[in-house]
C-alpha cells in the first residue's frame, strides 16, 4: 500500500535532506544518499529515493509511493517492510539531482557561463514530489559549505541574495544516456530568459564574468533594462561596459535615466566620452546632466563612514566567519572586510565571497586585495558619483 508524504504541499532544498537518516520499522538502515528523478522538461518529477546504507550492504533505491515521510529537517520515513526487495542502483538514464546537478555551471544556449548550481528546490503537489528550481544564490552556496546560520543572516541583511533561482522549466532536457554525467547544466535562455531577470541580478552575473562574455550578454538586452543594468553594476564596470558600446548606443541608454542617473554614471567617464555623449542629447536634458556632474565634485568626508568591518591582517579566515555577525550588526559597508594595522591604516580588502571560499586556515592577509587606493581625510573630490555606498574613510598606508 502506498503511503501519502505528512507534508503536502510542502517544500524542501535538496542539501537539508542529503545525508539524513532513513528509516524503516522504527529503525535507521541508511542515509539519503540522493533524489531520483524523470526529466519531464517543464517538470522533473521524483521516482525513486536513493539510500546507502554501512557494513558493505547494497544501496536502495525506495519508489517515492514507499516514502511515508520526508521531513525538511532530514530525516527520511520509509513505507517497507524490509530492504532486500529494493536493492539496486540508478539505472541509465536516471537523473540523479546531488551526483549529476550539484555544483555544475550553468550555460546559457550561447554556452556561456552564468551561474553555478549550488542547491536544488523541490515541492510536492497531489502527492507527488518535483523539481521547481535550481539554486544558484549566494545564501544557497554558503547553505552548500555548512555555513546555513551565515546564509539566513545574510538573506535579511540582503534578501536579493536569495532570488537567484531559475525555474526547472528554463533548464533544457537533459541526455537520456546522462550515466556519471559530467558535463553542465545548459539553459534555453538567452534573449528568452534575459528579460526576466532583474537589473540587479543581471548586473550581478554580468560583475562575475569575463569581459567578452559580458558584453555579448549586455549586448543582447533591449534598451530600458540595459540601462536599467548599467545603473545598478559597480563603477569599474560601468566604465568598461559603455567603453564597448558606441557613442549612439551609450546615448540610448542615458536617455532612459533621469539627469541624476546619467550624471553617476558619465561622471565616471574620461570627459572626452562623456561629452560625446551629450552632445547627442537634447539640449535641455545635456545641460542638466552637466549641472549635476559639476556638483560631484564634493568632500570626500561627505559621503565617508566610520562604520565598516575591519579585522587585523594576521587574522584567521575562520575567525572572521564566526566573528561576521557581530561586527556587521553596526556596520554601513558589511560586503567588504578591510584589513587594518593598530593604527587603521589600511593594508586590503577582502570581498565577502572571496572570504567564504577561502581555507578556514588562512589568514586574511593571504586572500586580501593590496591594490587599494587611500585617502587623507582632506578635501578631495568624490569620484564615483552619488548613489554610491558610504566610502570607509582610512588614513593612508
């Protein structure tokens, strides 16, 4: 007889419940090993529940109407009266969510690299368990290397970070001869999914990429959400995006800014381009722009903050993981931690990301970034125009 899981409609992220006991009679025969599915394309709707179990005893492979129970904390009910019946492993052509998905890059039908798979969602719907998503968010990376508590404080600092998911039905069907696959998960998107992404998030994968690539994706977004993009990409990038654009191109996108967002992004330009593309405005819309970039030149103690995350250069990478939390509770700038010798004078930065995926023996002077540029608290012109995050204010090195 067939068992109906106790959590309809529930929803579970594929790394809570590898691993977890499973259960059958009241007593532990194994672990979750990995989650069977049949690529349906739109769906991919579970099968089978692989189960390893100790001692040398062959895997199970448990049809999801033989599960009973799947709990999201990771423990796993099953529906049998004993193993032996359910002995066996994959067959060809089986997909295998943890062996065959986790931790592939994403490509999109121009094969280009957009993403890592670093977690896989999955519902139930009239008793039956599918695929939704897969997970290629920060919180989901940091979910993959143990550190959860780091991801949910995180999401609330930042809940973007757990948006960057892509529907099942945007992954193109995999091989049917898939065996040990190897290869990458591929997307039927480009100009399809492009649209649908958000300017943040597209600014965001456009920040991790190489150049060339970048731009061809930059290339393939209609007007209004380029230059919704080129709005929201850090400046260094900016620079280089509208570098590979022509001048009527560049002129196209700041016509879809207000004067305030055109200024922030020309005044990070050499003058010479930035009066190129003005002079293709109209008249009126160029001199406002201009007013407002003559403005940026301000004090830089005027958008300076003393609220940042330093830690001293010889400090563990595990222990500004466990001291993170505290320090960023105060802090204006919680994605960089600066590295700073007893008199704050600064010495590097190290990004969040590159942090997390750094050895827990290294020492941050190991993994930081020393090509900094520092400031007397004098009055020097802002550079980087006003939607700028606070800029830690440091004496120099």
């Amino acid at each position: 007889m067939s068992s109906v899981p106790s959590h309809p409609g529930a929803t579970y992220i594929l790394s809570d419940l590898i691993g977890g006991k499973a259960r059958c009679s009241g007593k532990a025969i194994g672990k979750l090993e990995d989650i069977v599915v049949v690529d349906g394309g739109r769906l991919a709707e579970v099968t089978h529940l692989l189960i390893s179990r100790p001692f040398g005893h062959k895997s199970l492979m448990v049809p999801w109407d033989k599960v009973e129970r799947l709990d999201p904390n990771g423990q796993t009910v099953l529906a049998i009266s004993g193993p032996e019946a359910y002995e066996g492993e994959p067959a060809e052509g089986q997909v295998c969510l943890r062996d065959h998905l986790l931790d592939k890059k994403v490509l999109d039908c121009d094969d280009d690299e957009v993403e890592v798979v670093y977690d896989i969602k999955l519902a139930t719907h009239n008793g039956r368990l599918y695929v939704t998503d897969v997970d290629c968010s920060r919180a989901g990376f940091l979910r993959r290397i143990g550190l959860r508590p780091l991801a949910n404080f995180i999401r609330g600092v930042a809940a973007k970070m757990d948006e960057d998911t892509i529907p099942w039905r945007s992954v193109q069907q995999l091989p049917h001869d898939i065996g040990r696959f190897q290869g990458n998960v591929k997307l039927n998107l480009l100009k399809a999914k492009l649209p649908q992404i958000h300017p943040v998030d597209m600014a965001d994968i456009l920040e991790e990429l190489d150049e060339d690539h970048r731009v061809a994706i930059f290339n393939q977004l209609e007007t209004e959400h380029a230059s919704d993009t080129l709005q929201e990409v850090e400046p260094r990038v900016q620079r280089k995006l509208v570098s590979s654009l022509s001048i009527e191109r560049a002129a196209e996108l700041v016509n879809e800014m207000t004067p305030a967002q055109a200024a922030d992004i020309l005044a990070a330009l050499p003058a010479s381009d930035t009066d190129a593309i003005l002079t293709k405005l109209d008249v009126a819309e160029a001199a406002k722009i201009r007013s407002l970039i003559e403005k940026h030149d301000e004090r830089i103690l005027d958008v300076a903050t003393t609220r940042y995350i330093t830690f001293p250069p010889t400090t563990k990478v595990s222990e500004v993981i466990r001291g993170f939390r505290d320090a960023a509770k105060d802090a204006e700038v919680v994605m960089y931690v600066y590295v700073t010798d007893p008199d704050n004078r600064l010495l590097g930065v190290a990004d969040i990301k590159e942090i997390l995926r750094a050895n827990l023996d290294d020492a941050i002077e190991d993994i930081m970034t020393t090509n900094i540029v520092s400031l007397h608290e004098v009055a020097y012109p802002v550079d980087s125009g006003c939607s700028s995050p606070p800029v830690p204010a440091f004496r120099s090195a």
